[in-house]
C-alpha cells in the first residue's frame, strides 16, 4: 500500500529494531490495531518497521484484518540480486508490500561501517522498487557538543541524495536521530529538532526547489515518547517521529500517534 502523503501528513513510524519473533510482531500489531482509530489514521499516516523475520507475518496481518497500519523494513541491499549472502533485496521487501525502509540508520552506519555512498545506493534501491526511503542522519555528542550538528547532518544528505531526481526525492522521508539521544532517554529540545529539521528543509529547497522541500517529511527520532513528542510536532519542521524503544509498547505508541491530545 503507498502511504498517503498529501502536503505533508504527518508519519509515526516504529522502528522494532532487533526485537520480537514473528509470532509477537502479529500480537504486536494486534494490540496496535485495536488501539488506533479511523480518525488515527485520518490525522497521521503509522507505520511499522519489524525485522525482516516478521514482516511475512505483519503483511498477512495487516491484509487479513485491511489495516490502515503501513509497514516497511529497517535495511535493504544496494544490489538487485545475486551473491550477497544475507542480504534482501527492495524487490523481495516491494513483493512483501512494504511503504518504507531505513537507510543510514546510525546503528547501521556505525556497526556496520555504512558511509554515506552505500546510503545512497540503498536510497536509489529502495526507489528503483518504489519503496520509500527514510533516510536517517544524525550527529554524535562529539560533534554536537562542538556546535556541528547542522554542517554533520547537511553533509549526510548531500551524500544519500545524490543523484536522486526532484522527482524522486518529493516522496522521501528524512529523519534526523542525534545518536546521542537514541536509547538513552537524552531527548533533544523541541529547538534542538527544528534547528537541525528546518536546516534539512532549507537544503532541499537548495538542492531541488521549494516544492520539494515543502513535500518531504523529516522526522525527529531519539527516546521519543508520550511524555515528550506534542512539544516537537509543534516545530514547524518536524513531521513526525521515528520511534525505537517506545514502538515496542502498543499503549504507549498509539499515545505518541495521537500527540494532538497531549500537552505541549
Ligand atoms: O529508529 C529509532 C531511533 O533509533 C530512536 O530509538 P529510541 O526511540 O529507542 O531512542
């Protein structure tokens, strides 16, 4: 299923990471979908982004029940097929009905060596099988306490947007996640995500022209929960969030998709 994305709805995608079997992804997305409401799904698109083991079981969940609920992966190949032990293709995740697929996650960039060219690749994979692309960037404490976070993060999309068309890059997701506050309970300030979010706008607009910019959504990721996630949808900037640890919680992720009746 595409998502819906006219003029930037807002998107709650659960990134599951390395957690559950197949068999809790389906009570997991049970438990979700009998959470969240039409008027859920009206106001902002949701996503789910199992292991690969568990998207099989997720796609027949989803289709069985016609959830709303979208649902993609957390990698895919930079190559179409071949001999690469290990590794899915965007043509086997597109066969699987997926909307979406993070590229350049930090935990990939930094457990797996994954630069900037290899996100790009993945970015154009996930596109050549219409498979939308959440390309991550974020800055370390390193560079966040030395006041780089804007120029570390603006280098990281030059490098995952290269040769991606205007047209391409209308449909992509950008999500800044500062590593210094993925898992760790450390949330950046709603000013620290508009900083960084309005930034990436401004380059796109750069990069391509304003209607791209105005089209791409960015999200903000990094210990988001119900406690802290109406204070950073209220930034211009930042439609929506990528969320690790809080996904994983059925309560609490439908709270965070309903942050319109959360207080700032
Ligand atoms: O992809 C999600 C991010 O890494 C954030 O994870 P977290 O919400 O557990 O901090």
């Amino acid at each position: 299923m595409a998502p819906a994305t006219p003029s930037r709805k807002p998107l709650m995608a659960g990134n599951w990471k390395m957690n559950g079997s197949h068999l809790e992804a389906i009570a997991l997305v049970q438990k979700l979908a009998f959470g969240l409401k039409e008027a859920d799904y009206e106001a902002v698109d949701v996503a789910v982004l199992p292991p690969f083991t568990a998207i099989r079981s997720v796609q027949t969940s989803v289709d069985a029940d016609r959830l709303q609920l979208l649902y993609g992966a957390q990698d895919v190949s930079q190559h179409a097929s071949g001999a690469y032990t290990g590794e899915v293709s965007g043509a086997m995740l597109a066969k699987l009905g997926c909307s979406f697929v993070t590229v350049g996650h930090s935990e990939r960039r930094q457990y797996h060596s994954e630069d900037d060219a290899t996100v790009n690749a993945k970015a154009r994979a996930a596109i050549a099988n219409e498979i939308v692309p959440i390309v991550c960037v974020g800055e370390g404490l390193e560079v966040r306490k030395a006041g780089g976070q804007v120029a570390h993060c603006l280098a990281q999309v030059d490098g995952a947007l290269e040769k991606i068309t205007a047209e391409q890059a209308r449909t992509l997701v950008i999500a800044y996640e500062p590593v210094w506050a993925i898992g760790t309970g450390e949330v950046a300030t709603p000013q620290d995500a508009q900083e960084v979010c309005g930034a990436v706008r401004t380059r796109l607009a750069e990069l391509y022209d304003g209607g791209v910019a105005d089209q791409v959504r960015i999200l903000y990721g990094g210990s988001v929960k119900g406690a802290n996630i109406a204070g950073i949808m209220a930034q211009a900037d930042v439609d929506g969030a990528l969320v690790g640890g809080a996904s994983l919680d059925p309560g609490e992720f439908v709270k965070i998709c309903r942050y319109r009746d959360l207080p700032v």
